[in-house]
C-alpha cells in the first residue's frame, strides 16, 4: 500500500494510481503543517498553564513528523520501483495474496449479493463482532478520557499544581470532557440508523469506484443506482479491507430519501440469512 492504494511492486499493477496518491498526499501534508503551525501560536498564546501550552504542540508535532516520514519512504520506494533499481520489497507476496484473495472475495460477494436480494425487508440483522468491540474500545477510552479531564481539571482547581488554573484551562478542559461524552453517542446513534436502513431499506448493488487505506481500515467511494433510475455517489469505511476498485458491494438506502443509505461492508451491524448461525 501507498498513498491508500493497493499496488504490485513485481508486475507494477496500479502503481501510477499509487505514486499519484501518494504525491498528492505529501502535497496536501504541507500545507497542514502550517495550519498546524498556526493552531499551535493561537492556542498556546497567553497559556500560563504548562500543560496546555506543551503537551498539546508535542502531540500535533509527532503527528506531522510521523506522516511526513512515511510519504517521503513510500515516494522514495515507488521512485526506486519504477527506476528498476530496487529489489522488490518483502511485501510481494502479501500483495499477490492480496489480489488472490480479493478475487476470492469478489466470487464469495456475488453469492452473498443474490442471497440479500431475496430477502424482503423487515430484514433479521445483528452486531457484528468488530462492532461489538469496536463500541467497546470506544466507550471505554473516551469514557476514561472523560474521567481523567475532570481529575485533572479538579486538581488543578484545588492548587494541586504549581501553575495555578486559567480561565482558558478550564474552558479547554471542558469542551474536551464534553466532546469525550458526546463522541461515543453520536457514533452508536448513528449505528442504529444504519440498522434501520439494513432492515427496512430498499436493496442495491454499487460499483466500487475508489479505494485507499486508512488507519484501522479501507475507506471506498461507490456508486449505486435507485429504483427510479437516479445515480449517488457515496463513500463509507471497509473495516475489513476486503473489497477494492470494480468489485460490487449490497447497499440499503431509504427510498424516499436515497442519500440516507449504508454499504453492507461498512456498517457494524450484518444482515442475517436464513440458515445462518
């Protein structure tokens, strides 16, 4: 992988799309920096408190240097690819296994895709397990997170620290608790919209039209038409990094309002077929 997309350093699949990715990427990547640079100035200006005005910088810095150093390794090693010049990485065999098994998949897709047409809403559906524990994880850092501002800020606020609380501490600090205890409703409340969709939605088949990778996952965009002959252009996660460019996906959607709709692969939730356990 480079730049998000999948490529053959032996055969040189896909490597064009790859090295362009990855250049526009790195493009992309300075003009972050400076912004960064610009939110650290603004946020640590006038901070007394110490722990505001490092922490924060240090955290952003290691972020941009850490991508930074991986773009220009993926240029350098897509530049050495195509000069001829490199022995082809470890990797080869991953990314031949990779496109075996995206074959396989996309045959196994194709079944399952037949299946779910059958199925008249209201659909059976259930959790998947990477939902159930991705839900988990959530709750419990953003849970922590929560409880850790608040002993920090309650700290602070006692004289505990030897830089005493700042109006601009304490109102960061509190967007900070709030967005923790916030986040994780937002997310499962959108859950359960998706749920919704699986289960009464209207069925559709989308061509996977992109695909690059992510931190923990595959992003894709897709297209898929609607019972009335309109066509959506839309993008999810790929949790399972197991579909990419021309393969098909099912897709849920409101009839009324298509744009409300969920690929099948990007949702924590699976609808269940009969004889399924």
């Amino acid at each position: 992988m480079a730049g998000g997309k999948a490529y053959c350093p032996s055969c040189h699949w896909n490597l064009d799309v790859a090295e362009a990715a990855t250049r526009k990427m790195y493009r992309r990547l300075r003009w972050i920096g400076l912004l960064w640079l610009a939110i650290i100035v603004v946020f640590s200006y006038g901070e007394d408190n110490i722990i505001v005005k490092v922490v924060p910088p240090i955290i952003l810095f290691a972020l941009f240097a850490y991508g930074w150093r991986k773009l220009r390794l993926d240029l350098r090693r897509l530049e050495a690819i195509r000069a001829g010049v490199a022995v082809p990485p470890p990797n080869v065999a991953a990314a031949e296994a990779e496109q075996s098994a995206a074959a396989m998949q996309s045959e196994i897709a194709e079944k399952e895709e037949h299946v779910l047409s059958s199925l008249p809403p209201p659909r059976e559906v259930r959790m998947r397990t990477r939902g159930k524990i991705g839900f988990a994880v959530v709750f419990l850092v953003f849970g922590g997170l929560a409880i850790f501002i608040l002993v920090l800020m309650r700290t602070v606020e006692k004289g505990g620290s030897a830089t005493p609380a700042t109006p601009g501490f304490t109102a960061t600090m509190s967007v900070l608790v709030a967005f923790s205890l916030l986040l994780p409703i937002l997310i499962f409340r959108s859950s359960l919209k998706q749920k919704k969709l699986m289960i009464n939605g209207q069925f559709a088949l989308a061509r996977i039209t992109g695909q690059w990778t992510m931190r923990n996952s595959n992003g894709i965009s897709y297209t898929f038409t609607d019972a009335s002959g309109r066509v959506f252009n839309c993008r999810g996660n790929d949790p399972g990094r197991t579909f990419f460019e021309g393969m098909t996906v099912p897709v849920f959607y409101n009839p009324d309002n298509p744009k409300k709709q969920v690929a099948a692969c990007c949702s924590a939730y699976e609808v269940v077929v009969p004889g399924q356990l």
